[in-house]
C-alpha cells in the first residue's frame, strides 16, 4: 500500500501546475481523479481511497505522517527523532508511534515548511531553532551535525480551548481556596513567578493567572514563540523574539522586546519564560511601576528558582550579588512552584512570598505546601495543597486594590 501511495502522490505533483498557486480544494480534486482513474485499472476500497486521499494531501500540503498526531486533541507532545522514530505523549505517558517517515528528505521538507511558516531560518550552520505551528503549538527543532541521527522535532501541543482554573480544580492540580487567593493577587497587582521542571505545566498556569487580569489594562506578552491564549483582555500586545538571519543580523531578543515594551505604556508585561540575562530586564519592569507582571522559569523548587534567577542576572550585568538578591526581593512578590509527580499528574507543590534580603539571604515565607498521603490502588498520588499556619506579611497591594 505504501508503494501506491508513493506512486499516486508521484502522479498527482506531476499533475501540479508550478505556475501558479493551488488551492487545497484543487489539490483535493486532483487527488479525488487520479484516484478514481486508478481505481479503473486496480481495486481500490473505498476505506482505503479515503485513507490515500488523506494522506497524499497532507504529504503534500500538511506535515504528512505528523499531521493526524497534530490534529489528534489527545497527543500533547510529538516527539521525532530521525525519520524512522516517533513518540507520542498521551494521558501523560510516552509511547512509541507505528508510523515513519518514507525518508529523511521527506522530514526535512517537513522542517522547513514549519519554519518557513514560522518566518524563521534553519540550515547546517544554524542547526538548531524554536518555531510554532498555526495551531499555537511550540516546535524545537535540531538538525545535523547537531543531531547525530537525523533531524530532531519535538512539538508541544496546545488545548484549543485554555485550560481553566475550574478544570485545574477539577483535576486537583489546586484547591480552590488557593486559587481564590491567587485571583485576588493577581488582581491586586502582585507580580508573581511561576517555577517548575520541564513539562509540569508553567505556560498553562501562566494563561490561567493572566486571565485573572482586570479587563480594562494594557497588557504586553513577550515569548520566545508565542504560546499564551489570553482570551480576556481587549488591550492585549503580543510580542515574539526573532532569530537573527543568515548573516548574523536582525536579531530581536527577548531583552529588545522588554526594553520596548516600557515605552508602550503598559500596565502589566507577561514575560513567558526568562532563560537567560533577561531576567534584569523584567526585574527591573517589576521594580519601575509595572506592578502585577508575571513570569516563568525552570527550576526544582522556590529557592533553587531565586538561585537560578540570580545567576541569570549576572550573566547580563556585572551587580554585587548583595544587589542582585536585594533586587529580586524587592520584584518579585509571590512565586509559584509546580511539579510532576511521579503518576504524571502536575500539581502545585508551593506558594510561597518573597520577603526581604535579611543578613544576604532572601527570606521566604511559605504559604501553601503540597503534602503528600500516600497512593491509590492504582498508583495515583493521594494529597492536598494545604495552607500553612503563615499569613501573607505583604499586604499594601491588597490594601490599595481594596480587597482587604
């Protein structure tokens, strides 16, 4: 059957007219009569000429075998190393997928439609990209020599509809009582951090908290490659980096989009993910007035997020770390900590506030803990977020929002 594939797509791109631009409609008519001009010669099942006509199609203007993985809700993450391996991750577990590639050209044609898409550039002598999909989902791509055995994709894919902060009570990623209590934060203008490993669920707890924000002020979103679905503030900018060109030049980094984003009033600056020496950058936003600004990053837990948050800074200005520690507690309110545990399911591990720097330490005020109890018969974690027996010092922006 892949044989026939082969030989029926090659007929249907012999077929294309070069000159001038197709419509899928006129793709799909094309493939619909050699398909039924072929079926004159050789049986061909109805099932099957449904399944080749689908097929060809996205071979030829979709991401062939990855587009039912893309179109399928389920999948959340799509994983291609070389032409001939993929993995799906589904209801949080990794498994192998029975399809392949018909080639590794094939895969690399498939590279460069989402990259072109995407405005971005990949080639040997710069390997490596992150890019998106029309759907929203991220895609990271690696290509040889970089990577030793073919091209390597990895997608990340998206809930069409956002995931609410009901559906995240629901499935006990957070009791209500805390998420009630980080609304009102939120509102109030506290600028909180969301930490967490890879895959815990950072960008989609950041959606939720950006759609807390009051409906009536600007908001800027920068990300590498834009991922946010905030569906509820009229007034939003978003903005996406830019890799720099073949030649090095026009580069647009995430600190560019910061620095411009002051200049454009806005009341709140969403940075999605601070990696590198951005990070003074959005402290800095934090500390001049943009009250209730949010961000991500990895780390293991709160205090390994204020140590990385450190590092990062100085790897973009040369500040005694006394200045550095002093600045972040003074930015940052609130951080978030969220994990994966060990039964794939994600949950916030910690609510903490960020108090002052006290003897060259900052001082951390633990407000939610996730306290484990046990498993279930079927290996799911039994446990609750729960409120420690310390209150919230920092009142003034609650105060002044008149929540209190």
């Amino acid at each position: 059957m892949d044989t026939q594939k082969h030989e029926l797509q090659e007929l249907v791109i012999k077929d294309i007219d070069l000159s001038k631009e197709l419509k899928d409609e006129e793709i799909l008519d094309l493939i619909d009569e050699i398909l039924l001009n072929k079926g004159k010669s050789i049986y061909i099942s109805m099932q099957d000429k449904r399944r080749l006509r689908k097929e060809i199609f996205n071979s030829i203007r979709r991401l062939d075998i990855i587009q039912e993985l893309v179109e399928d809700t389920s999948i959340t993450e799509i994983m291609i190393n070389g032409a001939k391996n993929i993995f799906i991750e589904k209801n949080g577990a990794i498994r192998p997928w029975n399809k392949q590639f018909e080639s590794e050209k094939k895969l690399e044609d498939v590279v460069q439609q989402i990259v072109s898409k995407s405005n971005r550039i990949i080639n040997e002598a710069s390997p490596i990209v992150d890019a998106r999909l029309p759907d929203g989902s991220r895609v990271n791509i690696v290509l040889p020599p970089v990577a030793l055995e073919g091209p390597v994709v990895t997608i990340r894919k998206f809930p069409d509809n956002p995931i609410t902060v009901r559906k995240l009570i629901e499935i006990g990623s957070i009791t209500e009582e805390a998420a009630g209590f980080l609304e009102k934060l939120v509102v109030a203008g506290y600028n909180i951090f969301i930490s967490g490993g890879t895959g815990s669920g950072k960008t989609t707890f950041l959606n939720v908290l950006s759609n807390f924000i009051p409906k009536d002020e600007r908001v800027i979103t920068i990300e590498d490659s834009a991922e946010l679905q905030i569906k509820s503030i009229p007034n939003l900018v978003k903005l996406e980096a830019r890799n720099a060109n073949v030649e090095g030049r026009n580069e647009v980094t995430i600190r560019d989009l910061i620095k411009s984003s002051l200049r454009m009033r806005p009341d709140r600056i969403i940075v999605g993910e601070v990696r590198d020496a951005a990070a003074i950058d959005m402290l800095q936003a934090m500390n001049s007035g943009h009250d209730g600004s949010l961000s991500t990053g990895h780390a293991n837990s709160t205090v390994d997020m204020l140590n990385r948050l450190e590092t990062l800074v100085l790897m973009g200005a040369d500040i005694p770390l006394m200045a550095v520690r002093k600045q972040i507690a003074s930015a940052i309110d609130i951080i978030v900590h969220l994990g994966r545990l060990r039964d794939k399911s994600r949950k916030v591990i910690e609510i903490s506030e960020i108090l002052d720097c006290v003897d060259g330490e900052i001082e951390v005020n633990k407000l939610y803990v996730f306290k484990e109890s046990g498993e279930d018969e079927n290996g799911k974690v039994i446990g609750k977020l729960q409120k420690t027996n310390n209150e919230l010092i920092n009142l003034s922006k609650l105060s002044k929002a008149g929540i209190l």
